[in-house]
C-alpha cells in the first residue's frame, strides 16, 4: 500500500509504539524492514518522520541505507528521539540525502535531453595488502589469464617500452601510491583493478579516491608470509599467523571505514596468500606454514566483521574459499580467483540499482583507455573537459537543446564521471553556477588518476617524508624536502617541489594549476604570516615535519598551552568525538589533516575567523576567537577519537558556548565525517571529557578512555539517580527530591535564566560521576587524583532540561491529571501536561 500510494507528500509514523505480547523485538524489527522494503516502489513521498518510534536499531538502519540507494524521491528523514540520533546516524541519513539529491539533478538534466539509461555495468578490484606482498604481479597475471582490453594498448611506443622494463625489473615494480588499469568483460562490463601500495604513508591517497558513489567492489587482500630484503626471501616473517591476522584486520578495518553505508550490499573481501611456489620448494629452509590456522584466523574475523563485510563471499553457488594460496605468476592459480571476482561483481549488479546514463557509461570506458590527448596533457580546465564529451560521442551530437541546455546537461556527464570516480574534479568545477573570471582558473579535472596518484601525490610524499619510512628508496632520487614540524612551506620551497616533480612535463602551465588543484582538493592550505606578511602552504597530509617518526609510539607531540588570561578566571570544558564502534573502524590517516583544512576554510568564509586566529599544527588547530582558545586534537596513536578542548572566562555564559561549539566543530566533525571527503562508514558519537584534564591540558596519551564518559551515558545515569529520588527509594544517601519540588525547581528554571545556575546546584544532591586518578599525583605533573563530579556540570543546561522533562513525563501518571495541588494554588504544569484548570 505504501509502495503504490501516488498522493501523500508527507509521511509521518511519530511515537510509533507497538506493544502486545505477540510483538517481540524481532518481530518489530521486521515489521520495520518490510515498511523500508515497500517505500523502494515510491514515488511520492518526500518526507519522512520517524520521531520517537521505537524499535529502529542497526538492522532497521542498513534497511534504510538500502532504500536511499534506488529511492531518490525521499528529501527529509527524521528520526529525533530514537536509539538512531543517539548513536549518530543523522549525518550519515543526510549525506546519502544529499548524494541523491545531487544524483537526481544529473538524471533529471540527461533525461530532459532524452538520453538513454542502462543498467550498470563497471565494477573495480582493489588489491590491498603491505609491500612486497604480490599485488602488482597478481594484476599483471589477472590481465593475462582475461586476455580482455586494456589500457595498455591505447600507450605511446615509449610508455609500452617502459612498462616492459618495469615488468621484467622487480625493482622497478613497486607501486607508489595508486595505479588503475582497465578491462573488458565478455558481457561488456568495465573493469577497473586499483592497485594500493602497501606502504603506510600512501594509505592517505587511497582514502581521498574510495569509490563516492556505490559501485560494485571487490577488495583482494594479498599477504605473503615470507620477509623480504632488497627482493631475497630471508625466511618466514616473524609470527607469521599473527602478523596475518594483524594486517587483515587492519585492512578490514580501514575498508569498513571508508566505504559508504549501502544497506544490505555489503563490501567483498577475498583473501590471497601468495609465494606457494616458495613454500613449496623451501620448507626445510623456511619451516612449516600452517593454511589451516590463516582458515580459521579468516573464520575469527568472519565472525568479528559479519555485520559490515562479506568476507570469502559465495557467488551465484560458487562457494568462495576460506584462502586461496597461489603463485601469482601462474594463470591456472589466478582463474578461480578472477571467475569468482567477475562472478560476485555481476551478482551485486543484479540487484536492483539505479540506472546509469549510458553516454556517462560509454565516456567513462573511452577515457579510462588514455587516449593520446590524456597522456599528453592529463590536468585539464573543465570547459576541456566539456569539449572531450561532445566530441567522443555520438549520443550528445544528437540532442535538440539550447546552448544553454547544453552546458547543464555536459556538466552533469562531467559531474557523474567524478563521482563514478573516472575524473578528479575540483570542487568549483562542480559548482555549475560560477561564472567570474577568478572561479575558472579553480574549475580543474584530473583526467588521468595515475598521474594524480604517482606522479604527482606519490612523488610528495615520497618526497616529503624520510627515507626511513619507505621500504626502500624512491626509484626518482631527489633530495628530501626540508619542512617545518608542522608542515609548513613558503611559496618558493613549493614551487621547487612542483618543478622536481613536474619535471618531465612540457607544458609549464601545469605547474600553476597542480597548485591550484592541491588548494582546491583539501590538500594543501594558504595563509599569510609575519610582518611581511609571507605566503606559507600548510600541507600535513604530504609532507612530514620533523615531529613524525615512523611508529605511533616514538612521536613526539608539541605541547599545548591556554593564552587566553581573564581577571576573573576561566573555566573550562571538552568534548570527544570518537568511532562508535572503534574495533571494527577507525578515523583513516587523511581524516584529520583534511578536516583542519576543511575547518580553517569554513570558519573563515562563515565566521570571518582570520588567519591570526588560526594556529595550525601537525597534530592540532587553535581558534582564538571572541575571547576564548578552542584546541581540536587527534592523537594518530589510536586513530579513533578527535578531541575539543575549550577555555573560556567566566563572566561569559557556559551554555552558550557550549552551544557553539556543539554546532559549529561537533556538529561539523560529523557532517564532514559522512562526506566523501571523510569516512562514510564511521559512525561517530561524542563524549564528555574529564574538566581537569582540559584545564592542566593533559597529554593525549594519559587522556585515556577512564577519562571520558559518553554523554548519552552521562544522561541516562543522571535520568536514573532522577527517578530514584523522584521515587523516593529508601536507603539513599541523598535527600530524596519530591515531584513539587522537581517542578518548582524546573520552572524556577525556565522562568528566569538567571536562576538555571540554582536549578542546576540543586541537582548536585544527588547526582555525581566519579574520574578514576591518573598516574600519581606526587610523581608526575600530569598526575590527577580521582575526584567525584557533579554530572550536571558535565552537561548543558538544555540537556539536563531534556532529562527533566522526561522523568515528569514518566511520572505524572502517579498524580491526577498530571497537576500538583499544592497550598496556595497548582504549580504550573511542566511542558506537555495537561493544562491546569
């Protein structure tokens, strides 16, 4: 009924119960599934509010993620008040409403113009693994045992001939950063392998170029047992089983991540192990290695990951091996592996997805083949962009429309093939309404993702952080960049970069415009400082100051100091923002440093927050504004928290502080995190941080998790100890608090704000949240004694409200019509009572 409804605009299930004895939770749950499976088949309804309806729990939400996935007609869910906004699943709802929004636009352009839509055919494999583990030999032998197109016949002669060194020189054949090569399926599907270099710094580069929108995908995890030295087998690696299970789930964990939630469509792992060959001829030399124990390591993590990945997946009744051990230069070891790839990829596919403009389609495999106006010139000016499209298909020459129908409808090509991820292209060359002079030099592509990849990003990094870090030394020996612990470079140390790097490119206008797409993409971030006013470009992401050491344990973290000074004192507070589920996912290496960039230019653009008032540094961002220092921090030790620490004086109000900074840093760290530039697959909640920790500034690593206390925790424990005095228990060593009592006091409240900081102390009675100690006191400057808290000074006072106002709904059932008699007349009635005659 709901599917072939035609009429309602507005749906609206608020406070849906369901209650009975027939009605488990299990029940419940699929009553919700099957709601979310018939609003596929919609074409109406607009809005959808879920408001305090029970029983929506994780399964209910992969069911809606599901439905956003084919239904572009919904603009607004809402889900205030439900175990949903509690675990901070609201940004993740809006940003799928926003990508659909966007993917709506594109279509309702191109079917204006009457071109025709298919249904998907393009898929990628991603080879992941840690150096030296097989991966680019395991590529090459999947293009041969397909024996399909590939990119590699539209080369230059002089590319074919590299290429043929690289291959026949191990040396040679480590990846750096990103390569992508293409194929053909016999059923004309568009295949495209992405090869990740294994080594930890360019694992960046391979968070910003995650598919961003769903697609179907293949991860092939590739391990080799054995260590290796300048390319020589050396022996097994040292617990070899352990360090499989370690790089596993750091690659699971890392996927899960960054990979967008989509409902039921689950991310495909299969697991390799290669060097069978190796094994074979040396097990005298080497020792034994156990397949059975990478088996049932493999069914741990099954198990661990069943919720958000398919690990071995079945296809199409081909059952997908626990492991497959093989030599990767043997194609009758590959094919099973391929079948089973081409296999899982048709069977997503099959599923009902949205279609795809076939011209988009067409482009996509024409450009992915680098024709020789690619190679030539890989960064392009948009309007080029535009021109390739016209000219290189035949649909477009076809369509009757205005010029200016034209444009929109080239734009929305250019704008799918960027989030099909075929092109790179600039946040302002997305913006199809900026037309000034000053916006069409930022409106860039990237045409070719090799050479963003390698020849630009990889080389920066492979430039920009030491030696030491790297396997083994870059094939281009430049001299390393010298920067400053926090990453700072001046204009010419930046354009020495880019001349290296660029060096073999002919056409110098390039060099200005991979400034500019650095800029553009979030990478890089210019700002003026000193008394000459000197142009610096803050880039953490790419270059490693001093202050970065190759393991989490040796970095050294520059301390943090308050400079805000106030006659009548400060006060302070602090918030964590951290993964909801940090076992199975993490905030990725290029999370923070993109969200500072994202930070310094949102503040600026809608606060007017200058330059001067924005410290950057590698591993924190001071804001000094309207009289008070915010610090946000992360601490790349963990990679599953961020944290907000604020000062402030005290005449000012707490509460609207905190209101600031819930909006315009939590909040945002939130938003950010669901974007394609953050970790779509993490679902992030916020915690509320020791007081005396942010006001000593203690160091990161002894701000341990006894430390924080989750405010929805916070709120249920103060609820709690609420209705038990509201109840009056016996036993307490608190005064119990009378329901007349909790009323006048909440109205005292809300009559005069002047008096919250009254209401809030009478609430000291009976709540209190104990902070284990830190380290000893008398040993360490650091050291905190364990102290017990009033749990409203850790909250705002429009949450305690909220609390308030609950514990009287759930009570007023004891006293008639929900009113206190009192002498002297009734009290006035709490918000949503009846009203009092």
């Amino acid at each position: 009924m709901v599917g072939a409804n035609t009429s309602v605009r507005r749906l609206g299930l608020l406070g849906l119960q369901i209650h009975g004895a027939e009605w488990s939770p299990t029940v419940l749950e699929d009553s919700w599934g099957h709601f979310f499976h018939h609003l596929r088949e919609n074409t109406s309804i607009r809005t959808l509010d879920l408001v305090s309806a029970g029983g929506l729990n994780d399964e209910n939400f992969r069911d809606l993620m599901d439905l956003l996935q084919v239904n572009f007609i919904l603009q607004l869910v809402t889900f205030a008040d439900t175990q949903w906004e509690r675990d901070g699943k609201s940004a993740l709802v809006q940003a799928a409403l926003e990508r659909n929004a966007k993917l709506a636009g594109y279509f309702s352009v191109l079917g204006a113009a009457q071109l025709s839509f298919d249904g998907a055919k393009a898929g990628r494999i991603f080879l992941c693994g840690v150096p030296f583990a097989g991966k680019t030999q395991l590529k090459v032998t999947m293009m041969e045992c397909l024996g399909k197109t590939s990119r590699s016949e539209s080369l230059t002669w002089w590319s074919k001939i590299k290429e043929t060194v690289v291959r026949w020189v191990p040396a040679l054949r480590r990846t750096e950063g990103i390569e992508v090569e293409l194929f053909y399926d016999k059923d004309a599907m568009t295949i495209s392998i992405w090869d990740f270099a294994g080594q930890q710094i360019f694992r960046p580069l391979q968070n910003i170029l995650f598919p961003k929108i769903s697609q179907a995908c293949v991860f092939l995890f590739v391990f080799n047992p054995f260590s290796k030295v300048d390319e020589k087998i050396i022996g097994l690696k040292e617990n070899v089983h352990d360090a499989f299970a370690d790089e596993l789930r750091s690659w699971l964990r890392f996927i899960v991540s960054n990979t967008q939630i989509t409902g039921r469509i689950r991310p495909q792992v299969i697991v390799v192990i290669t060097h069978k060959d190796v094994l074979e001829k040396g097990k005298n030399a080497f020792g034994q290695v156990s397949v059975s124990e990478f088996e049932n390591t493999v069914k741990d993590l099954q198990r661990e990951f069943q919720e958000v990945v398919e690990l071995c997946p079945e296809s199409s009744g081909q059952e997908g091996k626990l492991v497959y051990h093989i030599n990767a230069t043997l194609k009758q070891d590959i094919e099973p592996i391929t079948k089973l790839v081409i296999s899982s990829m048709k069977d997503v596919l099959s599923r009902k997805s949205p279609k795809v403009p076939r011209v988009c389609s067409d482009l996509v495999s024409f450009l992915l083949k680098r024709p020789p106006e690619v190679q030539t010139k890989p960064l392009w000016p948009c309007k080029q962009l535009y021109e390739f499209c016209s000219t290189n298909s035949e649909s477009l020459s076809h369509i009757d429309v205005t010029q200016e129908e034209r444009g929109k409808v080239l734009h929305a090509i250019a704008s799918y093939m960027h989030d099909a991820g075929a092109v790179c292209m600039t946040p302002t060359g997305l913006m199809e309404h900026v037309g000034n002079s000053d916006a069409d030099c930022k409106k860039l592509a990237v045409v070719d993702l090799n050479w963003l990849t390698q020849n630009i990003l990889g080389q920066l990094i492979t430039l920009g952080h030491p030696t030491a870090t790297l396997e083994r030394a870059p094939v281009r020996r430049f001299r390393q960049v010298e920067v400053d612990a926090d990453g700072l470079l001046n204009t010419q140390q930046l354009d020495d970069i880019l001349h290296r790097v660029l060096s073999e490119q002919k056409d110098k206008e390039v060099i200005p415009m991979v400034k500019e797409l650095l800029l553009e993409l979030d990478l890089c971030y210019s700002l003026e400082s000193g008394v000459g006013r000197t142009r610096y470009f803050f880039m953490p992401l790419l270059l490693a100051g001093e202050s970065t050491c190759t393991t989490s344990e040796q970095v050294i973290y520059r301390p943090l100091s308050w400079d805000v000074k106030s006659p009548q004192g400060s006060s302070y507070f602090g918030y964590r923002i951290q993964c909801r589920d940090p076992k199975r996912t993490s905030l990725s290496p290029a999370f923070y440093p993109r969200y500072q960039i994202h930070l310094r230019k949102r503040m600026g653009a809608t606060l007017g927050v200058k330059d001067e008032n924005f410290t950057f540094g590698r591993y924190h961002v001071e804001i000094r504004v309207d009289g008070y220092c915010i610090f946000v921090e992360t601490d790349v030790s963990s990679e599953n928290h961020i944290d907000v620490l604020v000062q402030f004086c005290k005449p000012d109000s707490r509460d609207r502080i905190i209101d600031f900074t819930r909006r315009q840093i939590v909040q945002d760290l939130f938003e950010f995190c669901a974007s394609e530039k953050g970790c779509p697959g993490v679902q992030l909640v916020v915690a509320v941080i020791r007081t005396k920790c942010v006001e000593d500034l203690t160091p990161k690593q002894l701000r341990s998790a006894s430390q924080v206390v989750l405010v929805e925790d916070l709120k249920d424990i103060l609820k709690k100890k609420l209705t038990t005095c509201v109840e009056c228990k016996v036993g307490l060593d608190m005064p119990a608090l009378s329901v007349r009592e909790l009323n006048d006091l909440y109205q005292r409240g809300c009559q005069d704000n002047l008096q919250m900081g009254e209401f809030l102390h009478a609430l000291e009675f009976f709540c209190f949240y104990p902070w284990p100690k830190i380290g000893t006191p008398d040993a360490s400057q650091f050291g905190l004694a364990p102290e017990n808290v009033c749990a409203v000074d850790l909250l705002s006072s429009e949450e305690v409200r909220e609390i308030v106002q609950t514990v009287w709904g759930d009570h007023k059932k004891f006293w008639p019509q929900g009113v206190l008699q009192v002498k002297g007349g009734p009290y006035q009635q709490l918000p949503g009572t009846s009203k009092v005659s």
